[in-house]
C-alpha cells in the first residue's frame, strides 16, 4: 500500500509539472519585431504600424517593439522575438546587407516566423531570394486596379489562421500577378477585375524550419481596420510564431 501511494504521488507531481509547463507556454507572450521605417507615398506606414500593433496587443498575446530601421536584422537582437512583420518598402533606398539577408534568413530557417505585410512583397528586389522566402513578389507587371471593393473568398476555412472568418467585402486594393515559384498554401482570393483573373491575398509557407505568413490586404490605417482583416492578421501572426498552431 505504501509503495502504491508513493507512485501515485510521482505520478500526480509529474502531470502538474507537465500541466504547469504547457500553462507557461501558452501564457508567455509572443515577442514580435515590426520592421518598418519606408514605403511609396501612397503606403501611410506611420499611420498602419501603429494599426497593426495594436491588433496585436489587444490579443495580450504579443509582446511588440518596433524598429523603423531595417538594418536591425545585422543584429543579434534578433534572438530574442519569435516572429519578425515586415512592414516595409526600400523605396529609394537601397536593399539590405548581405549580413542582414544572412540573419533573416537563418532566423527562419532555424525555425521561428516571418510575416510579410501589403507592399512588403515590392521589397528588396536586388535579392533573389526574398521571392522564395516570402512565396510570392511583385514585380515588372505586377499591379492593381483602382481601391475599392470587391469579394474575398476563403479557400481554406478549416485553417488556422482563418478560423472564424467567413467569405466578406474588402475596401482595399486587390494586388495582381504576383510572381513566384514556391508552393504556397492559399488562404484567402478574389477576382481582380485588372487582371482578369482570381488572385491569392493571404497565403502559408514553410522556410527551412520556420513559416511564412503573407497578406497583402492592408492598403492604408481604414483597410487595416477592417474586422476580417485584423482576425487574419492576428491569427496568421500568432501561426507564425507557433509551430503547434494547426
């Protein structure tokens, strides 16, 4: 009997132990690096960093900092976030380092989250690379028609990221013929009137070790604000940055 006891309790302080670790996980904030700092005139960065910020800090999920400098990426810094959001353009501006391409590039290979926003996908096209790694780019033909509304379907609503959303009306603009040859998971659309044809606006993919979450809704501080876009935007931050996200 004293034996029987005595395993009972080792198996009861083992299952809190593991209890109390996975509480631990799941309540120790998720730390992101927005980097932002540039974009074309038209793409108010100043007025959607601190948008899709707050998105995140209203979850109480997130831990945010943000640099307007990407040269943040040459730096060790880097490990201590989870996710790095690219909210950023290098209009006039020339690309990063090859230091800092090292860096991002190993931060998702070694398994953490990037997250890719609006005209992000127009970035550092000196860098051959960044198509793979972000899944899609625009480029030389890319383009849209004028902002306005149009229909956005879900393509996979059993995803983690879309969950709780249904098909809905953006104001936006709707990107076309983006280039790319990586497999990508799409998760959202909606036919471009431009371009003639349905076009991804969110979409997954892995890296190395990591993933990658791209949207490319968001024109400006009122599109972000829309409801379907800030649950995709929270959700696909929060996948990113967790491997057990499913």
């Amino acid at each position: 009997m004293k034996a029987l006891v005595s395993t009972s309790c080792v198996v009861a302080v083992v299952l809190a132990s593991g209890l109390s670790g996975a509480k631990a996980a799941e309540t120790k904030p998720i730390r992101v690096l927005i980097i932002t700092g540039r974009d074309v005139p038209a793409h108010p960065w100043r007025k959607t960093t601190p948008v899709l910020r707050g998105h995140l800090e209203q979850t109480k999920k997130f831990e945010v900092v943000v640099s307007e400098e990407p040269l943040v990426l040459e730096s060790t810094a880097l490990d201590a976030y989870d996710v790095i959001l690219l909210n950023y353009y290098n209009w006039r501006r020339p690309g990063i380092t090859r230091t800092a391409r090292e860096n991002l590039l190993a931060f998702v290979k070694g398994g953490k989250g990037l997250v890719s926003f609006h005209f992000s996908c127009r970035a550092f096209d000196d860098w051959p690379e960044y198509r793979n790694l972000i899944g899609r780019i625009w480029t030389k033909g890319s383009g849209h028609g004028r902002r306005g509304k149009f229909k956005v379907k879900i393509t996979k609503p059993d995803h983690f990221i879309t969950g709780g959303v249904k098909d809905f009306e953006a104001d936006d603009e709707l990107y076309a013929k983006l280039v790319g040859d990586a497999p990508i998971t799409v998760l959202i659309e909606a036919y471009s009137q431009w371009s003639k044809r349905t076009e991804p606006l969110a979409w997954t993919l892995p890296y190395g070790k990591g993933r990658v979450f791209n949207i490319v809704l968001g024109h400006d501080a009122r599109a972000c604000k829309d409801p379907n876009f800030r649950r995709l935007f929270q959700r696909g931050t929060e996948w990113a940055a967790r491997a057990d996200a499913k």
